[in-house]
C-alpha cells in the first residue's frame, strides 16, 4: 500500500506500470478475495483461487533485483526452448512411424503360454514370469506370451515353461 500510494496507482511511472508491480498486485489481490470469500459466504469450493497461491514466490522476484534479471532472462529463452521441443517432437514421430513400418505385425499369430493356476503349496515369490519365453535348446523361431500380453494364438507344440523345477 505504501509504495502505491508513493509512485501512485496508474499513470507513466506510477506502481501498476511495472509489469511485475502487477503480477504481485493480482497475487495480493487473489489472498484477498480467498479471505473475503471464506470469511463472508462460508463453505463453497474456492479450489480455483486457491491454486493462484503456487505464484507468492514470485513475490520475491520484485524485491531481490538480481532474481528479476534472471527471471528475464529464463522467460525470454522460453521461445527457444519451444523450437528445440518442437524439433524433438518431429524427430520422435518420424522415429515412431519408422519403427511402426519396420515391426508392423511381428507379434502377431505368434504362440501364447497358457501358464497353469499356481497350487497353494508353491511360493509366489519363487516364481518369476518373464514377459516372453524362448526356450534355449532349440533352434526354432518363435516367440511365446504370456496370454495377457500381446500373441494372439495359444501353441500346444511348445516345450513346457519350468522355473526352478516347478512346471
């Protein structure tokens, strides 16, 4: 309140011609309205004025000047940064629809374990089901899931799935 009554309230050099003068001014003016509101209506749902709080940090920025310069500066890279995360988002999608063209149906019509229920008397924690099977003595080439990921057909071909003894 001081310093608008001292640099005044509009005008060419007055205390709402500062732009971060404003954003404290709204933070100021958001508390205030949050206690109005709560104080005088009672029990209503003020969730949208209340996140207005995240900014009272950038209070700080209008009093520590070497924080302003340097918040000038990360807001001014701002348009930069958008170009870089542009050109990583073009270059993500072009390797996407590479990938998708390249591996496009290779699962599929492949074999799907059907792993038997686990008895009572086996421990859960010893038995690890990896996410896809090959068996290491053969030479065939195929690839098995489990029945809840991606294979589409169930093989009954397939040597059986033993971990640590336990089929």
């Amino acid at each position: 309140m001081i310093k608008i009554v001292a640099l005044g309230f509009y005008g060419s050099a007055a205390y709402l011609s500062d732009t971060w003068n404003r954003l404290d001014f709204f933070i100021v003016c958001a508390g205030c309205a949050e206690y109005l509101l709560q104080e005088y209506l009672g029990n209503i749902n003020l969730t949208a004025i209340r996140t207005i709080r995240v900014l009272r940090p950038l209070r700080a920025v209008n009093r520590i000047p070497s924080m302003r310069i340097l918040v000038n500066l990360l807001l001014d890279t701002l348009p930069m940064l958008g170009n870089v995360l542009l050109l990583c988002f073009f270059v993500f999608f072009i390797f996407g629809i590479v990938g998708v063209q390249l591996w496009a149906g290779l699962l599929r019509n492949r074999c799907v374990i059907s792993l038997p229920k686990i008895n009572a008397d086996i421990d859960v924690a010893d038995i690890s089901l990896t996410r896809y099977y090959i068996p290491e003595d053969t030479s065939l080439e195929y690839i098995c899931s489990q029945a809840d990921s991606s294979g589409l057909h169930t093989c009954n071909n397939l040597p059986p799935y033993v971990h640590n003894g336990v089929k």
